[in-house]
C-alpha cells in the first residue's frame, strides 16, 4: 500500500487561494516548490499566502480599486508568481518585514 501524498494532506488544510498557490509553484516554479518541500518551509510559505492575501486585497480597495480588479491584483501579487527566465530564484515571503 502506498504512503497518503502529503500534498493532499497539505491541500485539504489549505483554503482556495493556498491551494492555487501550491497548483501554481507545482505547475511553473518546480525548482522553487521542490526546494521548499525539501527544506519544510512549504506548509508556511503557503499559509502565509492565504493569510496575506485578503489584507493585501483590503489594501487596493482601500486606494479605491474596484473589489474584481483587487482581487486579480491580489491574485498576481501573491499566487501567479512569473516563472524566471533564468534559475529560480528563491521566493520572497509574501509578508515582507515591517520596518518602524
């Protein structure tokens, strides 16, 4: 019998836009997601994804972005990262550092 995939396990944990994320960086950034596996930082990477993204989301609309535009800037920012053409470089956290 074989071993549960652990992304199952991880998606099942994951709300729709950790799940596009983990789809995503599977799909165009296999070098980034293989790394991230490896090292244990994709579960946090992920979570970190879905949490940021309905603040960063709340932010456009704040400066006054229509909600479907927000959403799909939200979406570029934080999910559809654009595959390098050169090596992968490594992920930045969605949750940059606050500087005071």
């Amino acid at each position: 019998m074989s071993s549960p995939d652990p992304d199952l396990k991880l998606s099942q944990e994951l709300d729709r836009f950790g799940r596009a994320a983990l789809e995503h960086l599977r799909e165009h950034l296999p070098q980034a997601y293989q790394e991230m596996k490896k090292n244990g930082s994709l579960r946090e990477y992920l979570l970190n994804v879905q949490e940021s993204f309905s603040e960063r989301e709340r932010q456009y609309r704040r400066k006054g972005v229509e909600p479907h535009l927000a959403r799909e800037l939200a979406e570029r920012e934080l999910i559809y990262l654009e595959p390098p053409s050169s090596p992968e470089p490594p992920l930045r956290s969605p949750n940059p550092p606050k500087h005071p």
